[in-house]
C-alpha cells in the first residue's frame, strides 16, 4: 500500500515540478493542477527532498530551473505529457476515434482567413472534439507553446526561441492597397518616395506589420507618415475603401471582393510566412495531430522528424 502511494504521489510531484518550470510560477502552476499554491510547493520541496537537489532558483516574483531542474525537466516532460494524453492516446487506438481537447494560439489573420475551412473539415471527421481558439500576437502564442498553455501556435515572427519548432505552411504576397482611383493605382513603377506622398493607415506600433513597414522605408532612406493606427485588417480595409489613408497588408486578407485598387510591393517587401509552432519534444495528442495532419501532412512528418533526432 505504502509502494502504490509513493508512486501516486512521484506523478503529483513531477506534474507540479513541471508545469511550475513551464509557467516560471508556483501560482500558475497550483491554478493548472486546481490545488492551492502552499500544496504546490510542498509537492516541489518533497521531490527536492527525494532527489538530493535543488530545482528552482527565485528571481523575484518568478522562479527559474537549477542545472539540475533544467536535466530533471527534460526528463520528466515527455513522461508527463504522455500520461496527461494517456486517455485520447487510449481510446483512439482501442476505438479508433479521436476525442479530448484542442487548445490552438493564433494571430487573427489566421483565425479569419485561414483557419475557417480546416475547421469545418476537421470538425465533420472528429465531432468529439472540443476547440479552443486564442486570438493573439504571435509572440504571445509562442510563450503559450512553451509554457504548455496551448497545443501549438500559429502566426509569423522573426525570432524563434531555441526549444520551438517553427514549421513554415503558408506564404503571401505584400501589397499596397488604396481607394479605387487612386492616384497610386495606375503607376506601375511605384516607389518607396511615391508611397510617401499619402498617409499610411497601420496596425499599431507593437506588431509585426508595423515593424517590417517601418524597417523598409529606414532601408531606402524615405520618411514616411502614419495618419492612422488601428488593429484587424477588416479594419484597416474599411478605413481604406473610405478614403482615410492607404495601407500596407499581405494579401492573405483580400478576398477580391473589396472596394480597393491593390499593387504588389514584393520589389521592396519581404514575402509574409505563416506556420506552425510546437515546442521541441510535444507529445501531442491524437486531437493535435489530426489537426495538423489536416493543416499540411508534411508539416505532421517534418515534426516527427525534428522530434527523433
């Protein structure tokens, strides 16, 4: 009786370990597991007491691994996680039905343009599962993928921290948009110092867009001026076709049936790549691989690829 109890309570222990080093918090952690925070830290303090070490350093009001939390958490992760997607692991292959949870982060863009006939797809195959969708920067989508918060991401971003996987699926086109007649509509050598001329209309300061916009026009030495800053490109295309400004987007938001006149900038723009981001090592559930099966089939053995290296 005292063996099955000590081995019920190492899967306690290493569940708090775990989702306290993913969150960097013991009160995150206690909120994920539904127990008080004070059980929590008893739960770490006794697996340090068991394994001899130390495995969390306080910095403030967060809390980091120790060497030695940081080879315990690699450890311990994958054979958390298989527990935790132990029922819809079992009940796909005694049954072969997917059923559970599927938590996805994405940038809006995709959540509007992309994401609405994968899921009416996904959906008619496996009606058993639930979907909760999070709008939000991909930046925020990527700590949500490390700390274990969602399944995995999807967005655009320059930077990819070491222990994500960034696995590129779609990519567009920049262009320029503006009112039907515009003056800019009918020059086809159109340059930095010609977009210069009228007021930009751009998603606001902290996102990509602006960030690469304003990158480019530092590029060719040319001053630009925003006249108006507003988030969604719904949004932006409304304050365009209603002649407040022009604007910048990639065309994965045009559906050709705006009131606007589009040139492409993909002379002086980048193209804008859009993909998958799982954290190194995920053992993903049946629901998440579905999905990204769904998605892009190559993209679900480009993983599996990175993942047996």
């Amino acid at each position: 009786m005292s063996r099955f109890y000590y081995k019920q309570n190492r899967l306690k222990q290493l569940r708090a370990f775990c989702y306290a080093a993913q969150l960097k918090s013991m009160s995150r952690a206690a909120e994920q597991m539904f127990l008080s925070q004070p059980s929590i830290s008893l739960l770490i303090q006794s697996l340090e007491k068991d394994l001899g070490q130390s495995l969390f350093v306080r910095k403030g009001p967060r809390i980091e691994l120790t060497a030695e939390g940081t080879i315990l958490f690699d450890m311990s992760l994958p054979l958390v996680e298989g527990l935790e997607t132990l029922p819809e692991n079992f009940e796909e292959k005694c049954s072969h039905s997917v059923i559970g949870n599927l938590k996805i982060a994405a940038v809006e863009a995709i959540i509007l343009y992309i994401l609405p006939d994968i899921i009416k797809r996904y959906t008619d195959t496996f009606p058993d599962i639930h979907i909760k969708l999070t709008n939000c920067a991909a930046a925020l989508g990527v700590e949500k993928v490390r700390n274990g918060e969602v399944d995995f991401a999807i967005g655009s971003t320059l930077n990819v921290p070491e222990d994500v996987v960034y696995l590129p699926i779609y990519s567009f086109e920049p262009v320029l948009i503006m009112p039907i007649g515009h003056p800019l509509a009918t020059n086809k050598q159109i340059s930095m110092q010609d977009i210069s001329q009228y007021g930009l209309i751009l998603s606001p300061q902290h996102m990509s867009t602006w960030q690469i916009v304003d990158s480019v026009f530092k590029q060719y030495n040319v001053d630009y001026k925003v006249t108006l800053e507003a988030g969604g490109w719904e949004v932006l295309k409304k304050y365009v076709e209603n002649g407040l400004g022009i604007s910048i987007v990639t065309d994965i938001c045009l559906s050709g049936k705006e009131k606007l006149d589009c040139v492409p900038l993909t002379k002086y723009f980048p193209k804008r790549t859009y993909g998958l981001f799982l954290r190194k090592g995920k053992v993903l559930s049946p629901a998440a691989r579905e999905f990204i099966q769904c998605m892009d089939p190559e993209a679900m053995a480009q993983f599996s690829a990175e993942n047996n290296r």
